[in-house]
C-alpha cells in the first residue's frame, strides 16, 4: 500500500530484482487498500477467500492513514493474522513502537531495496 508513484516503482523493481516468488497488488491510498481487502467500493464482489499472505504499508497513506489501516486489519477475524509490515520514510524509532504495538510485525525503511525484500521474504517463510 504506497501511494507515492517513485517508491512504488522502486520496491516494484525490488521485488522484482530480488527473486522472491510474489504476485504483488498496489493500493493507493488507505481507502483502495481497506476495500480490496474487504471487498468493498470497486473491489465489491472480490473474491475473499484469497488474502494476501503479507502485507506492506505505508503510514503515509492519504484518505485513511497506515495506522488506521492497520487497526482495522488487526480488528477484524478475516484480516487479523495477516503478517503487517509497516514501511516508512521516518522517525523509525518511534514509528516502530507504536506500530508494533497496534500489531505489526516489523517495520522497513523506505525506499524498500532487494535486501530489505529479502528480509520481509524470510519473515514470512518465502524464501
């Protein structure tokens, strides 16, 4: 979930270049990202029982925000043991906290490089 086109091309391109098995699914902005995990708005009709198996977020989301994002991933039965990874440009330190807390897993700065994929890979059993 990234709404910035440059960092999205970047990870894009990381993932990529990386080797990581991925089928990747861009979101926008906050309000794209809750309805295709919910399969509302556009997305209505989506059919639910594939979920991804991790998800990167971007705290810096327009419309609604990463961290309310995140708190209603982990509020609800059919989103709440999807593994979160929290990308941010800054105030890692502080981020990191709150967001663990909320419920993620982990937090990567931004851009995502090819390692920083590998290692979101390795959290989650992919490679």
């Amino acid at each position: 979930m990234e709404d910035d086109p440059d960092d999205e091309l970047l990870g894009l391109r990381s993932f990529h270049q990386s080797d990581v098995p991925a089928d990747v699914i861009v979101a926008h902005d906050g309000g794209e990202a809750l309805d295709y995990l919910f399969g509302t708005g556009v997305h209505t009709g989506r059919d639910l029982s594939v979920m991804p198996t991790r998800i990167l977020l971007d705290l810096y989301l327009p419309k609604v925000n990463g961290l309310q994002v995140l708190q209603r991933i982990k509020a609800d039965e059919r989103t709440r043991m999807i593994p979160v990874t929290i990308l941010t440009g800054s105030d890692y330190e502080v981020i990191t906290t709150e967001t663990m807390r909320q419920g993620a897993e982990g937090c990567v700065m931004k851009p995502v490089t090819c390692e920083g994929i590998r290692q979101i890979a390795a959290q989650s059993g992919l490679a």
